[in-house]
C-alpha cells in the first residue's frame, strides 16, 4: 500500500513536469476570462459580457467593488457588473477570475475530511490575499494589486493536491513525502500553466522557511506578514515551517503603536475584501 501511494505520489510530480496536469473543466470560464483580461484588443464590453456568462464571477465582483477597500472614498454601492469593472479595473478582475480557477481545484472533492481542508484552505487563503492587498497598500508600499494576485495563487499546489487525493486515498497521510521539493514542482508547473508572472511564482516558492524582514519589504515579506496575520489558520502541515513562527523581534515590530495602528485598520479593511472573496 505504501508503495503504492509513493507510486501515486511520484506519477503526480512527473505528470507535472510534463506539463501534463489535470485541470478541473469548471474552470474553463475563468481561464477565458483571464484570457480576455490579458489581451490589449479588450474591450469594458466583452469583459462585462463574460462576466455576466457566468454568474459566480459576475457575483464576487460586485461583492468585491463594494468591500471597503473599494469604497474607501465615498463610491456609492456598485449595482452592477458593469459599475464593478469600472472599480476594479482588469488587474483585479484577474486576480479574481483567478480566485475562482484556485478555488475550483477543491469544489468537485467528494471525501468528506478533504473537502472539510479544501473548505479551510480557501477561506485562509482569501483572508491571506486581502490582507496582503492592505499590507502592501499601508506597510511594504508595493503593488497592492499584485500583493492580491499572490496571496490567491500562493497555495495553489496545496489545492491541486487535494484535489487530486480525493482520486487517491491516503496520498496526503504523510506530509514529509510531499511538502518542500515535490510540492514546490507541482506548484511551479501549476503557475506556470496559469502563467502567473515569474516574479510572483519566485516570491511564492521562497515562503516556506522564509523569515520576516524587520521592517518588512518586498513581495515575499508582504504574503509572509500576511500570513502570520490570517484570523483562518492553514489546514496543510507547516511544521517545519519558519516563518509561521513569530520571533521576538517581529512581535516588537507588529506592537510598535504606529504598525499596531496601521494593522488595526488593515485588518477591518481585509475582513471586508476576504468576505467578497468568500462569495
């Protein structure tokens, strides 16, 4: 049996490095919405009516336009797909057709305990992405709409391998045999199927083990503080994991009144835009 799932195991990483994944077709929709997005020929018209072909994405983006990051300046409550695109622009409708391809890697498992940690993992993840969002608006001062796109793409390995358990019983019992090198692969390939821009995926492979600069700078600071903050805890195994530990001089650096302040705000702001995420 044992040998068995390490057969599993390593047919997962090979088929990876082939190229060769296996994509739920429920994503179609969003891929051809991120296709559309990444076209300069684009148009506001054609974005809308995809959007509106599919009513998931046409439902989170609204909700997204009128989470208090968005409305921060008085915007009145957006009402319809069209006011949404108008918000958010096509950097954010990406990152949110992206949301739904991450998502749909756990919405068809069957067994009970995996969907239970695909459940726990998005709602950690959309808590993660709008959180990095505010950071890096507030603290580390970079692409906020980056900072977004990271924080949903950043445990898009955890998600493929839960999907892919549910046709493999038992193939995530151990973790030693598939954190760190197998899943980093299986990641890689996942992004870049995805096309996700090569410094986001360097900053996403670089978490785990990573440490906290003080003050905090950069991408990969912003998804690890990001991550120390998450209200929702991950439901994949870090043990071995670094940067989930909060070292003296991190805890100085969050209880500093004018971080402490600016965190505050960001997490009201946060729960608001993960909500939206969690449509």
């Amino acid at each position: 049996m044992e040998k068995e799932k390490l057969k599993d195991f390593a047919a997962i990483v090979a088929e990876a490095q082939r190229g060769e994944l296996v994509f739920p077709t429920s994503v179609n929709a969003a891929l051809s919405l991120q296709l559309c997005l990444a076209d300069p020929a684009c148009h506001d018209e054609d974005v809308i009516r995809k959007l509106l072909a599919e009513p998931v994405l046409a439902a989170r983006a609204v909700a997204l336009a009128n989470s208090a990051v968005f409305r921060s300046n008085g915007a009145a409550l957006a009402t319809s797909v069209r006011t949404a695109v108008m918000r958010l622009g096509y950097r954010n409708l990406y990152s949110l057709a992206a949301a739904m391809v991450v998502r749909q890697f756990g919405a068809r498992i069957a067994d009970p305990a995996l969907r239970i940690q695909a459940e726990q993992l998005w709602r950690y993840t959309a808590h993660v992405a709008a959180l990095a969002y505010v950071i890096a608006q507030r603290i580390t001062k970079i692409d906020a709409d980056t900072a977004l796109f990271a924080g949903i793409m950043h445990e898009v390995g955890g998600f493929y391998l839960l999907g892919r358990a549910d046709a493999l019983p038992g193939l995530l019992d151990d973790p030693e045999e598939w954190m760190g090198a197998a899943q980093e692969i299986i990641a890689r390939e996942i992004m870049k199927k995805l096309q996700v821009p090569e410094p986001v995926a360097i900053a996403i492979v670089s978490l785990r083990g990573g440490a906290i600069g003080i003050p905090p700078q950069g991408l990969r600071d912003t998804l690890l503080l990001a991550r120390q903050l998450s209200p929702v805890a991950s439901p994949l195994p870090y043990t071995d994991d670094l940067a989930l530990t909060r070292t003296p001089a991190l805890t100085r650096y969050l209880n500093e009144p004018d971080v402490a302040a600016l965190l505050d705000e960001a997490a009201d702001q946060a729960k608001s835009m993960s909500a939206a995420l969690l449509v």
